[in-house]
C-alpha cells in the first residue's frame, strides 16, 4: 500500500519575498537538509534569511540581483504553497518535479498573473495581482532557471547552510552553441521596422514626444549595439569626445555592462546627430557636457522622483530618474507589433515574415546590428570590441553573409556537369 502524501502544515498564497511571512514549521530552522556540525558562515537561521544572504552580495548588479531573486522566489514558494515542506528540505526528487512544474505552472490561478486572459502582464510586486510566473517557460528558460537554482544551492552548501546540494544529482548537459545568430533582423524587416517608426503619429504634444524617444531608442540599441539593461542604466554624461592621431576631433560613448565591464562605443556622426536631435527637442543643449547624470533615455512628462507617465499633453523639464529595463521592453516590443500589424495588412504573404517581426525583442536589434556589421565586412575584432564580446567565436556566429557566399561559389564552381 502506498504511503499516503505528507500531511500540508499550512495553506499559503504566492507573495513576494519582501512581503513572505512563513509560519515556523515551514521556514527551514529544522529543515531535514540542514547542515549539523561545523561552523556555518553566514548567520541565517531559516530559508529566507539564507536566501536574502545571498542574494544581498547582487545588491550592486540590479539586472542579475532580479533574475536571481526570482528563480529564488518562485522555488521557495512553490516548495511552500504546492509542497508544504521547507525549501531546506527539498530532494533531488522534489527539483526533478519542479522542472516539469516550470514548464506548466498549474493551477493557473494561483501562479499566473492575468491567468484567465492568457497571462503575459506583469503587475508591480505590491499589487495584489503579482503572481510569480506570467505563463509557462520555454525550455531555454527552465535550464537559465536550473541553473541558477544550482548556484544557490552550492553557494548555501559552502556557506555551512545546507548539508548538500539537491540539484547537483542532475545529468549536466554542455549547452551547444547555434551554428549561427537566428534571433536577428536580416535587411528588409529592419527596414519595415524603420517605415512603421517613422510613419509613427506626431499630431499632439505627447505623440511627437514619443516618436522622439522611439527614434532615439532604436537608434542607441542599433548603432550602439547596447543591451536594453545598458539602455536603461547609463548616461548622457559617458559621452565624450577626444582627438585622433590625424587630428580628428571623435565622440565615444563609455558603456558599463554587463559583468561590470567597461567599453567603449564609436557614437558615429549619425548616432550624435540622433542625440542632439532628441535632446533639442526636449528643450536641452545638443551635446551633453562632461558628467552629466541625464539618463540615456527618458520617461515622457515626468517629473523628478517620479516613476510613472502620466497622460500629459505637454512635455515637461527633463527627468533624472531613468526608465526601467522593463518600461523600455515594453516600447520596443510595441513598436515591433505594430511594424507586425502594418505587414500583416498587406496579405497573407507577408503573414510569415509578421510572425517573425512579432516575436523580436530588444535583443533582436544587438544582433542585428552585430549581423549587420558583420556582412557589411567590418572586422571581426571591431564588431567583438563594439559589442562588447568576450572572444572571437561569440562574434563570428554573425557571420550570415559568409554562409549565403560560400553557397553560391560552391553552386558556380562545384560542379559534376554529366
């Protein structure tokens, strides 16, 4: 006869870290994983202090701190809320079916934000519609969450907190690289996205206001080849300019990125021509002075301190309160469905090529302007060096063109001729 399911201690509802308060049979003080003897290294007493001790060494790294944050999150809660047993207490058995859960998490109502509308809309972790999950992950996204998951767990073993790690049981798969960059705007969407921006209303204060700023956006992720995080988290003042050998006065935009490294980028004649345009038309000087804090990119009639976008009709002084990396996925994702809708009006023949344009993201415009540079023949190192790539092998995946050639000189000159 089957041992009947354990006993669940308490009914809890998804709710954010911040907010979490676990009753103390399930908050881990006698987690059956928990380290006994030694000296423990951290000073955490339960699960959620743990978690937050690790997660407190990212408080510097925003964009990593809230990916981390909520892998962390959702595990612990799905340990709470569908197990009823503490996260220190997790098997390997126990990841194995989180795995799956990832993949589908059920119910619905209780896991996904907007869950009877499809899912897909995020809600401030405040507002008492946050959920952990938005819909269902890809298989990219579960392994990205294993992953991580993976990290806190070793990182909770060395610090003396667990006794091991239940995921390092797992089957380790060497991720292969993609033969070559798929997720990229070839030429002709690139422009189709360009026609849709600059067909963009202009009738009222606040339209022109945003098409300003779309322009600029797509103008800084494309001929900057930024991260939408570097976007958001730079400013106008790492613009500066210094003479070359020949005595060329040249404008340099310093990048700090991913992994905390620094880069430089070429802000060519028409990357400045853009800025100066954007910032003319928000009433400031064309070129930004030395340490100026103006984010790269601005919310739309705001105010200083202000996070939201109030429905204004008039553009007020710049802000200094930059726009969140979400708030900027959001505009580029619209302007790509749009471009999308604007295919998908013309026929049923361009209903494949609208799929694709609706499935790009921000990213989409790093890898086109990598692929971009890449066929039009700029050196490999300079692209590697603009994009801030850590070898040669990630930049060469750029390379489409070199596959299009060596097809067509193989066709030309390899032949059997019976």
């Amino acid at each position: 006869m089957p041992n009947p399911p354990p006993n669940r201690v308490v009914a809890l509802l998804p709710a954010p870290l911040d907010t979490l308060v676990i009753p103390a049979a399930l908050d881990g003080g006698s987690g059956t994983n928990r380290a006994t003897g030694g000296h423990a290294q951290i000073a955490a007493v339960n699960d959620l202090d743990a978690i937050r001790a690790w997660l407190a060494r990212l408080a510097d790294k925003q964009t990593t701190f809230d990916s981390y944050r909520k892998e962390a999150e959702r595990l612990l809660l799905w340990s709470l809320v569908q197990l009823g047993k503490p996260l220190s207490s997790l098997t390997h058995e126990d990841c194995l079916r989180y795995q799956h859960f990832l993949a589908d998490p059920q119910p619905a109502s209780t896991w996904v934000a907007n869950a009877g509308a499809g899912g897909g809309r995020k809600h401030p972790r405040g507002d008492p519609r946050w959920r952990p999950f938005y819909g269902p992950l890809s298989p990219a996204s579960v392994r990205q969450a294993m992953v991580i998951l993976n990290v806190l767990f070793s990182w909770l073993v060395q610090a003396g907190y667990l006794a091991g790690n239940p995921l390092a049981l797992s089957r380790q798969r060497t991720p292969k690289a993609a033969p070559r960059i798929t997720r990229y705007l070839e030429p002709g969407l690139w422009q189709e996205v360009k026609d849709f921006i600059a067909s963009m209303p202009q009738a009222t204060a606040r339209d022109r206001a945003h098409y300003h700023r779309v322009r600029w956006l797509f103008t800084l992720l494309y001929l900057g080849g930024l991260r939408i995080a570097e976007a958001g988290g730079n400013t106008m003042g790492q613009f500066f300019v210094r003479r070359d050998t020949d005595g060329t006065m040249r404008w340099w935009l310093t990048v700090h990125g991913k992994g905390d490294r620094e880069r430089l980028v070429p802000a060519t004649r028409e990357l400045m021509t853009e800025l100066s345009r954007y910032r003319q038309h928000l009433g400031m000087t064309a070129l930004p002075s030395p340490n100026e804090t103006t984010p790269l990119v601005l919310p739309i009639g705001s105010t200083a301190g202000s996070t939201t976008e109030p429905d204004r009709t008039k553009t007020e002084g710049p802000s200094h309160r930059p726009l969140t990396r979400a708030a900027l996925h959001t505009i580029v994702k619209d302007v790509f469905a749009g471009a999308a809708g604007r295919l998908r009006e013309r026929g049923e023949a361009f209903a494949a090529r609208a799929d694709l344009l609706g499935q790009a993201s921000a990213h989409w415009l790093r890898h086109s302007a990598g692929s971009h540079m890449a066929d039009n023949q700029v050196d490999l190192r300079l692209v590697r060096d603009n994009l801030g790539h850590a070898s040669l092998t990630t930049t060469s995946l750029y390379l489409h063109v070199d596959d299009d050639r060596r097809h067509h000189e193989t066709d030309e000159k390899h032949r059997i001729d019976w």
